[in-house]
C-alpha cells in the first residue's frame, strides 16, 4: 500500500525559506513513478507546483513558483523535497505530495503537474506566509 507523509510546513515571514519532506513508502521514488508537490489555499483548487521522475531527471514547476522553489529526491531514504525560498504570502496554502506510476503526461518540462492524473496523496502540510 502507498503510503506519502509530508512534513516541514509552518508560519514564516515573507522572503524566508522553508524545505518540505514527503517520505514514501509502498512506491520506491524510482523509475517508475513521478512524484509532485500540489497546494490548495482557502476557497481555490488545488494546483500543481511541481513534479520530478528519474527516468530523464526531469522536472516540471508552476510559472508562479519558478525559480524560487526547486524539487529533488533522495533515492536512499526514498523521500521527495520541495525547497521554497522567497516565500510570498500567496504561497500560503496546505501542501500535498503525491505520487503516480509513471506515464509520459505525468510529469512535463513545460508545464505545472495536474492533480487530475495522480493517485496517490498525503495528508498534507500547512505553510503560511505573513507579510
């Protein structure tokens, strides 16, 4: 059974930095399944900000995010990291790791993940910017 926890959110003030974590068990962060950060704020829907797959080491991010949060993945303790810095109070929102077996539209170089083709999902992590 797939098993996604996040943790790292929290409160911190505009400018600053914060790192989140998704632990994955059940799915090896492998080849064989893209991995990807979504947020949801109050009353929105929930979007993607940005996904990783191994196969090609590439990675997809929201125009709204790019250049200010990056996406890795550490093979050995099968977890996925989401570095945001210049945190913006609009990036104020709960954060979901997700996962899905890979296929070619799961994760693209062009554009932001769709939370349509995952299956897979966390709890969540809140993050709250102030200005």
């Amino acid at each position: 059974q797939v098993q996604l926890v996040e943790s790292g959110g929290g409160r911190v003030q505009s400018g600053g930095s914060l790192r989140l974590s998704c632990a994955a068990s059940g799915v090896t962060v492998s080849y064989y399944y893209a991995l990807a950060w979504f947020r949801q704020a109050p009353g929105k829907e929930r979007e993607g900000v940005s996904c990783i797959i191994e196969s090609d080491d590439s990675t997809g991010y929201a125009d709204s995010v790019m250049g200010r949060f990056t996406i890795s993945r550490d093979n050995a303790k099968n977890t996925v990291y989401l570095q945001m810095n210049s945190l913006k109070p609009e990036d104020t929102a709960v954060y979901y790791c997700a996962a899905v077996r890979l296929f070619p539209a799961a994760c693209m170089d062009t554009e932001a993940p769709s939370p349509k083709r995952y299956t897979y999902w966390g709890q969540g992590t809140q993050v709250t910017v102030s200005s």
